[in-house]
C-alpha cells in the first residue's frame, strides 16, 4: 500500500497543465515534423526525377549532334566522374537488346523492363521506377527515355544520398525535439504556476480563514483575468460572510440583553404571586402578566427570525402580483380603531391600483410596521398618512406623522436591531419593528429611509422595484 502510494504520480493541477502542455507541444512538433520530412522527401524526389529526365534530353540532343559514339564515350565518362557503384547507363533497343553499357558489377541484378519498354513504344517519353537491388545497399531511381530510332537509353542513379540527406534531418530531429520537449514543460510549468498563483493566494487565504484570521483577503492585483474576478468575488463573500457573522454577534448579545428584562419581569410576578397570592383572582392576574410577557418575549423571536431570514436570502419568496393599495387600505382600516382612540386621523393618497410583484404577507407587515410605529409616536389630534406612487418602474410608499420626530443624532441608528431613541423608552415596543422593515424591503430589492424634524413629525419612505429582481436581471441582460 505504502509503494503504491509511492508510485502514484501527483496530481496537481500545475502538473496536469504541465502535462497537457509538454503533451501537446510534443504532438504538434511531431506532426509539423511529419510534415516537413513529407515535404522535403517529395521535393528530393522530384528534383531527381527531373534530373534524371534532363539527362536524357542532353543524351538525346549529343546523337542528333555527335552520333552514338560521342553518346557511348559520355557514357563511360558519366558513370566513372559519379562513381560505378552509384551510378549506370545502358543503351538498349526497343526490343530489349543490350546495345552498350557501363560497368554493371555493382549492378548485377539490374534487368530489362519489358512493360517499360512497351510505353515507350506506346509514345511514352519516360518510364521512371524504383529498384530494390539485392547488392544495393540503398535503393536506386532509374528511368527509361527514347534518344533516337530504335533506341532507349536506361540510367541509374542510387538514393544514398537522398537517403543520407533525410537520415540526417531525422538525427538532429531527436535530440532537438528531446530539448524542446524538456523546454516546453519547464516553460509550461512556469506558465501553470504563473496562472495558478491567484488560486494558490485565494487557497491560503482560505486555509488561513479556517485557521480563526477571519480579517484576512486576498491580494487584489489588477491583472484583468478570471483570478481576479475569483479573488474579487472570494473577498466579496468573506465581507458577506463576516457581515453576517458580526450581525449573528449583535444579535445574539440584543437578545441575551433585551430577553433579559422580560424574564426577570416574569421570574418577578412569579415569586410575588408565591409570596403574596393567596386568592383565585390575584392567582389570575399573575398569570395573565406571565402570559402577557411571555408574548412579548414570543413576539420578539419571532421578529428576529424574520429579520434574519429577510437578510440572509434564505426564505422561500412566493413572488406573485399584489395590489399594493388594497395593502394599504387594510392596514389603515386595522389601524383606524387604534387612531380613533387615540383621537388620531389616519388620511391615505392612493391611486386606483398599483401592482407590485412580491409577497402580500410581507408587504402587509411592512406597511403595517409603519403605521403602528407612526401612531405609537404621534400624540392626540395628530395625524398620520399614507401616500403611494408609481413612476418609471418604481413604487413608492410614505408614511408620514405629525408626531414627535427623531433628532439628528438619532436618525442614523432608527433601523439598527432594538434600537431606541430616549424620547421613545416610555411606550412600549422591542426596537424590531424598523430592523424588520428595512429587512423585507431589501429581501424584495428595494430599499428604505427616513427623515424627521424633532417635534414636528418623521416620514419613512420605501422604494420598492415593480418586477422582481430576477425579471430585471433578464431584461437588463
């Protein structure tokens, strides 16, 4: 097992690239070499063919000139200046008879091609072949012409050098290739490593996250490449995931804080209804207070888990169109009792329809939100209202009040998790209502703010898109 192991290659991906690199490399020289040597062999051969050809001619043009025995003695001379066993010439007649020839020891198994013959008869002006001698150590190209009446001369030439000539392409080929081969992998391991290297920081990065550092990025370079796209959206999750992280923080220390209050209330009642209790309706009245903090308490969670479900993206959004202003009428008409008690006016500005796609429980408790909120802080004879609107694809939902108004310092914090101003410490609430807001407004790709002069009133506005963030996705696409 411990061998095998040993023996398994690596599988790096800087390797794997290496190899594939080296791989091709090599693959494609072998093939432009195939070429190359394919080339250069045709080339050779048809040079030789011609010269073969041209030798014929020259023969041709020395008997209508000088007569046969002028063409015998360049013959001779021919055979001895390229070298007997490299070369022979035979003068023959149509019907295959041996009129005169070179020294033929090197050449002994040479016959007459009687099918050569016959297309020459045909009005053949050459036949050409390649022989494969027995005392031949290379093969020889030779070729039949017509010179004269009745005659055909036959010339030989052997491819030693033609064969030298490519075997020497095919030595220096193998060395070279080995040494370009050795260089396509270093240059290719230099070039995975060179690719890689953005992989191998968004790797450390991540191994050092792992490792507790969660304030470590990786290294923006702008090389304009899909790693730094991948470093950019590495960082851009780690920014999410510590937003996140740091928001579980806050709420985990608001909840061991503000749950603390409505238990030692509950813990309280209890202890005093053991101690002083003693009849059937002071009994009742310790637990309707222990059920009513139990509520507030329940209602709170409840309120967190929202929030943390609308800013995380987790929930299941049953997108569907909603009439917005049958939202708002409804919630007016839940609140009007409410408003009327408190001798308050709820007025609405509403057209007669606005269509919006999102969900119609969250957006009744939106808007619901706001209005509890605004008539919480709006003292008697005041009024609140409700305004909507839609324009160039966008809706927008105001809620205004006449109330006591946020100041300055205030206004910034009013959607942070129980957050609350100190002019709003004496009525009661969790500090969720805003937080929850903001979340289900962003969960819904809109967004929403707040102005306020102290004393006079506050507006919060909600903006919200009228198709969904995947429709606008597609159309902008």
């Amino acid at each position: 097992m411990y061998l095998k192991k040993i023996l398994r290659p690596p599988s790096t991906l800087a390797l794997r690239l290496t190899l594939w690199y080296a791989g091709i490399f090599t693959i494609s020289t072998l093939v432009a070499f195939g070429a190359f040597y394919l080339a250069i062999s045709t080339v050779i051969s048809k040079h030789r063919d011609l010269d073969l050809r041209g030798d014929v001619q020259e023969y041709s043009a020395m008997l209508v000139t000088k007569g046969i025995g002028e063409v015998k003695a360049e013959m001779s001379w021919d055979a001895l200046s390229d070298g007997q066993e490299h070369t022979f010439l035979r003068l023959l007649s149509l019907d295959g008879k041996e009129l005169a020839a070179t020294d033929m020891s090197a050449w002994r198994s040479v016959r007459t091609d009687s099918q050569a013959l016959e297309k020459l008869k045909g009005g053949a002006d050459y036949v050409l072949e390649t022989l494969d001698l027995p005392e031949q150590e290379f093969k020889a190209r030779t070729v039949y012409g017509s010179i004269g009446p009745d005659l055909v001369l036959q010339i030989g030439e052997s491819l030693e050098e033609d064969a030298e000539f490519l075997a020497l392409h095919r030595t220096v080929f193998i060395p070279v290739m080995a040494a370009m081969v050795i260089v396509a992998a270093i240059i290719g391991w230099l070039m995975a490593r060179r690719a890689l290297i953005g992989v191998e920081e968004v790797t450390q990065t991540a191994i050092e996250i792992s490792k507790g550092a969660m304030d470590k990025r990786v290294p923006f370079k702008a090389r304009g490449d899909e790693i730094e796209r991948l470093a950019t959206t590495f960082n851009y999750m780690l920014d999410r995931i510590n937003l996140l992280i740091k928001g579980m923080r806050e709420m985990s220390d608001n909840i061991a804080h503000d749950l603390r209050s409505p238990l030692a209330r509950i813990r309280g009642v209890a202890e005093m209804g053991l101690i002083t209790s003693h009849t059937e309706e002071e009994h009742k009245a310790m637990a309707g207070s222990m059920v009513e903090e139990c509520d507030r308490l329940l209602g709170m969670i409840n309120a967190m888990l929202d929030i943390a479900e609308a800013e995380s993206g987790t929930g299941e959004n049953t997108l569907e169109e909603v009439d917005l202003v049958r939202v708002v009428q409804r919630a007016c008409e839940l609140f009007q009792a409410i408003a009327e008690e408190n001798s308050l006016t709820i007025a609405a500005d509403l057209p007669k329809n606005c269509l919006v796609y999102g969900e119609a429980r969250k957006l009744q408790r939106m808007v619901a939100n706001l209005l509890d909120n605004a008539l919480k802080f709006t003292p008697p004879q005041g009024s609140v209202t409700v305004s909507l609107k839609a324009d160039n694809g966008q809706i927008t939902i105001s809620v205004s009040d006449t109330g006591i108004g946020i100041s300055e310092d205030d206004l910034p914090y009013v959607f942070k998790r129980f957050y609350r101003c100190d002019n709003s410490r004496a009525q009661q609430g969790t500090g969720l209502g805003l937080s929850l807001v903001k979340a289900i407004a962003g969960s819904l790709g809109g967004s929403v703010n707040a102005s306020s002069h102290l004393g006079k009133g506050s507006t919060f506005t909600i903006t919200l898109p009228q198709l969904p963030l995947s429709h606008q996705f597609q159309s902008s696409s």
